[in-house]
C-alpha cells in the first residue's frame, strides 16, 4: 500500500477498531475466568477490609500464564487484565508505525517515548 | 457475605457508578474509589487499583467511537501524553508510600474541584490571533467537521498545558482515576480547542495514562482479580449504557442530583480520612 493512502482518517479508524477488539476480547477472557471463579469459589468468602497484597504469582506475566494454563479462574481474569493493559500499548505501538508511514520523524520519536514510558510500567517500574 | 454475593453486589455497584459516571462526564473511576471504600470497607489501595482497570476498559471503549467521527488530534495527544504517562508513573509511585488516609483526603479534594470544573459552563472562544509557532511546528492545527464544514483551530499554550496534564497524570496514577476534569480544563481553557476535540482528545489520551500507572500497581499486587472483575465488567457496561442515553435524553436535572451525590461523597472520604477510618 502506497504511503499516501496512511492519511490521519484512515489510522483514526484502524485505531478505533485496534481499541474495540482489545476492549472486547480483554472482556471475554475476564468473563470467563469469572465463571471459573464463581463456580469454584462462589460459596467461600473473601475480605478486602485488609490490604496484603496478591500473591507473585498473580503480579507477573509469567506467573499470570501459568496459572492461567492450569485454569484458575483468578488467573484467567488476570490475563484478561494483562490483556487490558496492553491495549493501550498496542495502540501506541501502531501510532509509532502509523507517523513513520507519514515520514512524521518528530511523532515517531514522540510516540517511541510515550511506548517506552509504558513499557517501563509494564516491565514493573 | 460470599463471595458470589459479594460479587453481584460489586457488580450492581459498578454499573451504577459507570452511568454516573457517564452522565456527570467525570468517568468511572471518581465514584468507584469511594463505592469500594466507604459502602463495601474495601481497602483503599485495592480499590484504586480496580478503578485504573475500569478507566482503561471505559477509555479505550469509548475512543473506538471517538475516533472514527474524526474529532480527537492524535498530534495534540500523543505530544500531551508524554507528559501524563511520566506523571502517571510518578503517581504510581508515590501511592506505594502515601498513607491510604492521605489518599482518601487527597481524593477528596480532587473530586470536588472536578465536580466544580465540569459542573461550570464553559464558554467557547473564537480564538482569531495567528497561529502559536511552537504549536505550527508541531503540527498540532487541526479542522473539524461542524455544521458549517470543516473548522480549523489552532492551539495555545503548548508548555503550560504540558505541565497541567503532568499533574493530571500525577492525580491519575495516585487516585486511579482518569482525570478527565482536569484534563479537558487544559485541552479547553489552555490551549483553546473546541470542545468536541478536547473532550475526545482527553478521553483518547485517560486510557494510556491508567496503563502508565496499572503496570506498577500489578507488579506489586494492588490489583486483585476477585476485585476488579465485578469493576470493571460492571463500570463497562454502565459506561456505555449512560453515553447511548446522553444521546437520547436531556439529563440536566439527573446531573444536578449525581453532583450532589458527588459532593456528598467527596466530603465523606475528607472526613474518614480524617478521622482514620479508612
């Protein structure tokens, strides 16, 4: 595809649709992972009252996987959240490909900061 | 209380706090916090770290229908957002060492002042100096599509709406809110855009901000899962909910009541605290 055909109008809609889809399937992996929750835990009871922190293994990618490949449910959600939070990013991450189409250099190095600020988060700050 | 039950019931919450949300324009986040803290005793730092889920999830929600009217400026954005993802991390970071009273009595105070800034009516200005050069060089000129055709603005103030949106992304991060309030304030009042674009803009550039600060707050186990579930489904559907009714419904004597709703919660969470019941 020819670079003229990158105008704003156009990036405006990939990235609407980029933003939908994340929202949607982040939403449907949280709702599964609920289901999973509800019906294993559903009866117990839990207290927020007391801030202890979430166990490691629900704090990163890696642990997040795990408990997810093995189906439990607070595992599940925390993936869909992880999808969540990248939906942003990806967002960013397409600006940055969308301005080098442009030959925009002053966004493409403004964008990359913004992505490596997120990036930084994600990585645990 | 189960754990089922207590999940409906957060869940009811949620959709409710999304359509105040929606209907008052100060988004999700700003009733969440004190929901979970003073009606459901959920402790504080869980409770933003659900709200920065919930204002990811409504952001990038409501940007999908944004941006394909063509209204927000990415440029403006995505220039602005350096400085609220800094603030947003900065945010993150003095939460992991601010007393969850401080927190709540910070909080507070914010939520009156958004309250106070989005109740106010805002009077457009038509801006007929020339162009600001730092803004020309930036390629931040823009059109939009009124009634009349295409319009074009140019923004003002560069630097010093850069450093209010460091401190909208300061609040977003510390608060879990998406500091829409003072977001528009600086797009609007700072560097005079037209409303359709500031407000779209804001709303394009809160999601970004919340990933800055939720990165930090998962790492170190401010976000529970049992927790943000109920949120953040819940503050989804309400958000979407209450933006189809603004677009069918006159809703001014509804917004007079949910601000004073507001107000009435804002007061709360100074007094708890104050008196340390948080």
């Amino acid at each position: 595809m020819a670079p003229s055909s990158w105008t704003d109008e156009r990036i405006d809609q990939i990235l609407g649709n980029l933003l939908r889809a994340g929202v949607i399937l982040a939403s449907s992996v949280v709702l599964l992972g609920a289901v999973l929750y509800l019906t294993r835990h559903g009866t117990q009871v839990h207290d927020y009252q007391v801030f202890r922190g979430e166990p490691p293994d629900l704090r990163g990618l890696r642990g997040i996987l795990q408990d997810a490949r093995a189906l439990s449910g607070r595992g599940i959600i925390q993936l869909g959240i992880v999808l969540l939070l990248a939906t942003p990013v990806a967002r960013v991450m397409f600006s940055v490909f969308a301005f080098a189409r442009q030959r925009d250099y002053t966004y493409v190095f403004v964008t990359l900061l913004v992505l490596m600020i997120l990036l930084y988060s994600m990585m645990g700050g | 209380m189960n754990i089922l039950e207590l999940t409906l019931l957060l869940w009811v919450g949620a959709v409710a706090a999304g359509l105040v949300g929606a209907l008052t324009g100060l988004g999700g986040g700003v009733i969440i916090v004190p929901m979970l803290t003073l009606l459901f005793k959920v402790d504080i730092h869980y409770a933003v770290g659900a709200a920065l889920v919930s204002v990811i999830a409504t952001s990038s929600g409501a940007a999908a229908a944004y941006v394909k009217e063509g209204y927000s400026n990415v440029r403006i954005g995505m220039f602005l957002e350096v400085a609220t993802t800094l603030g947003a991390l900065a945010g993150a970071y003095l939460a992991l060492v601010v007393s969850g009273a401080s927190i709540a009595i910070i909080f507070g105070f914010v939520l009156l002042g958004s309250a106070y800034l989005s109740s106010r009516s805002r009077q457009e200005t038509t801006d007929l100096s020339p162009p600001d050069p730092l803004a020309t060089r930036l390629r931040m000129n823009g059109t939009y599509p009124t009634a009349e055709g295409m319009q074009s603005y140019h923004p003002r103030r560069v630097p010093f709406a850069w450093a209010v949106m460091f401190v909208a992304g300061v609040l977003s991060g510390l608060l879990g809110i998406g500091s829409g309030a003072l977001k528009v304030l600086a797009l609007d009042q700072i560097m005079r855009l037209p409303f359709k674009v500031s407000t779209t803009t804001s709303n394009f550039m809160i999601g970004v901000t919340a990933a800055a600060s939720a990165g930090i707050y998962l790492n170190r186990g401010y976000i529970d899962p049992g927790l943000a579930m109920p949120v953040m489904l819940g503050v989804l559907i309400g958000a979407t909910w209450g933006a189809r009714l603004l677009t069918v419904a006159r809703v001014s004597l509804l917004r007079i009541v949910f601000t004073v709703v507001i107000i009435a919660l804002a007061v709360q969470m100074i007094i708890h605290g104050f008196t340390g019941k948080l």
